[in-house]
C-alpha cells in the first residue's frame, strides 16, 4: 500500500522537464549576462578599431588608452574610497620618468616598463600615510602641491635630465619583438587598459570593494565595524598610483622623450574631470570620461590653434571648458555620462505610460 500522501508525492516528484525558471531569476540572470555582453562587444570593437585608424587617430586612441587606466585607479580613489585628489599626473611622471631613466640605461625595456608602476606605487605609499591624514579640499590641494613640487624639482636634477628632459628612449620590446608601430602601442595599451579595467572589478566586487564603499560613506562607522581604514586609504592611492604609473612608463616609450613639461597640473585637472563627467564609483564611467574628455581635448586643441588665436588659448580653453562641464554635471547629471542610459530609458517609459 502506498502510505505517501499526495502533498509528499509532489515535493518528492523531480519538475518536470523544460519547467521554466521564474520570471524574477530570468530576469537577473539576463541582467548578470548584460555586462558580460557588453564588455565583449566594446572588446571587439577595440580590437577591430586601430587598422581603420590613421596616424593621427591612432594617436589619440592611444593617448585615451592611457588616460583611461590613469581614470580607472582614480575613481576607484575618488568615487569607491571617498578620497580627492588632484594630482595623479605626478604618479604618471613618476612612471614616465622610471620607464625612460632606466630604458636610457641599459635596462631591458621591458624591465624598465615594469618598474613604472611599481616606482610609482613605492611613491604613492611613502607620502600616503601624512597626507591621507588630510581631508576634502586640503586633501586635494596637498596633491596639487605634490605634483607642483615633483615638476619643479625634476626641472632641477641633473641625472633626470633637468628642464631639457630625457630624450633617447630606446623602443619598447618584448621577447625580441619591437614596438616600432602606433599600431604595436594601441594593442600594447589596450591590453593594459584591460588588465587594469580587471583587476580593479574584482577590487570593487570583493570584501575589499564593499569595504571602500564603507569607508567612503563613514571613516567613522567603517572604523567602527571593523575596517582598517588607514590601511586600505593607503592601499587604494597606492593602487591608484601604480595604474598611473603604467600608463606613464608606456607614453615615455610611445614618445620616446619626456621633460618636466609633459606633465602639467592641467593633465591632473583633466584626469578629475574625466572621472566626475564619467561617473564617479563606475569603472565604465571611468572609460566613458576618459573617451569624451579625451576627444574634447583635440577639439579644444584644433580650435586654440587656428590662425588669430593667441598663444594662451589652449590653456584658457581648456580650464573654460572644464569648469563649465564640472557645474553642468554636479547640476543636471550628478551619476555622470554613465547615468544617461538608464535616465533615458525611465523618461522612455514615463512618457508610454
């Protein structure tokens, strides 16, 4: 006799086969593959752009490589950990200056690429502990010092070229293979624009990242439950430091010359720009920012040197520009560039129904 009853013969029977998933784990399992989907197309279409580029264009898709590594480590400084800074051109020196030193010394290129991020790290983790004692504006005016004092003393020191620079640099070259191509760079820099663009995604989707997000909203609280706060301030800027350092060491072997004029605070100014009209706490408003200030900085370029203008135009162009599009963002789009396809599609469906 069977002595099942018919409730225990339902929990017991297997679903049926093709039974479908609910419509709410449907519908996150289609959100968690949107990402997925959208990094392999924008992969894509990194590789397949260079060749269709000509050498002007490829210059500037290299150049919004490097920006975009120095924009990831930045928002996750600014945007994930709270902190301000306003002088990440003086770690993308430090990484310039430790590629093209050592490369004009007899070092392998390739070692000498990868001591940029590392000097840069080694910089960012010496001055990191006075000056993250330091809040809000005086953070960032302290990082603007820091950048201003590097320029100056870099114009000085002999054995780093002083203000003539460092000219020579041998080409880049990998296992016997030499970056004599803007094509070889724009690769070159992609991927390194992906190592970072990963490695700061499991920052951000780890303990480490929630811990940041913490720390941003409360030092205080953060403290409180648990955080080493002090440590993971260092940690991060350090972190931050090292992507602009590697962006550094790959534009000195790009140019293949650096002077303490490469690195104006403008370049600093541009970096923070790109990560606020990007969106702050967004790795793809980072690559977003870096993409449209990168392109608006040609555009300033062409326009401040047309026939007529005086010689000062592309720096008042520039700060004009940039002050303007930070009040317009803080106002109308305080999540950055990133905000506008989902506050799209809201005023889509606001207005259907």
């Amino acid at each position: 006799m069977n002595t099942v009853g018919p409730g225990q013969e339902r929990a017991a029977a297997p679903p049926p086969s093709g039974a479908a998933r609910s419509p709410a784990r449907g519908h996150r399992a289609g959100q968690g593959r949107r990402p997925v989907l959208i990094a392999a197309a924008v992969a894509a279409a990194t590789l397949a752009l260079p060749p269709q580029l000509d050498s002007s264009q490829l210059s500037v898709y290299i150049l919004l490589g490097l920006s975009a590594m120095v924009a990831v480590g930045l928002t996750l400084l600014m945007g994930y950990a709270g902190q301000v800074s306003i002088g990440q051109g003086a770690f993308y020196a430090i990484g310039a200056y430790a590629a093209a030193l050592l490369g004009t010394h007899d070092v392998p290129p390739l070692l000498a690429l990868a001591a940029a991020p590392l000097a840069a790290a080694a910089c960012a983790a010496v001055i990191g502990g006075p000056l993250l004692r330091l809040r809000g504006h005086q953070l960032a005016f302290a990082t603007i010092a820091v950048q201003l004092i590097l320029i100056s003393l870099l114009g000085e020191w002999e054995w780093a070229g002083g203000s003539i620079g460092v000219s020579g640099i041998p080409l880049l070259s990998i296992g016997g293979f030499e970056f004599d191509e803007d094509l070889h760079y724009a690769y070159l820099t992609w991927a390194a624009v992906v190592l970072v663009v990963l490695a700061a995604h499991n920052i951000t989707a780890s303990r480490v990242g929630r811990a940041l997000r913490a720390l941003a909203t409360s030092e205080t609280a953060a403290s409180a439950s648990g955080v080493p706060v002090t440590g993971y301030k260092v940690a991060v800027f350090t972190l931050a430091a090292a992507f602009a350092g590697l962006a550094g060491g790959i534009f000195a072997f790009y140019i293949g010359y650096i002077a303490p004029h490469s690195f104006p605070v403008l370049l600093s100014v541009e970096y923070l720009v790109m990560v606020v009209v990007g969106g702050l706490g967004s790795l793809w408003g980072a690559l977003l920012g870096a993409a449209a200030i990168t392109l608006l900085v040609q555009v300033l370029g062409d326009l401040a040197t047309m026939p007529g203008m005086p010689a000062t135009a592309p720096v008042i162009f520039s700060y004009a520009v940039y002050a303007t599009l930070l009040i317009l963002v803080v106002l109308f789009l305080p999540r950055g560039l990133v905000s506008v396809p989902s506050r799209a599609t809201r005023l889509l469906r606001g207005g259907r129904t």
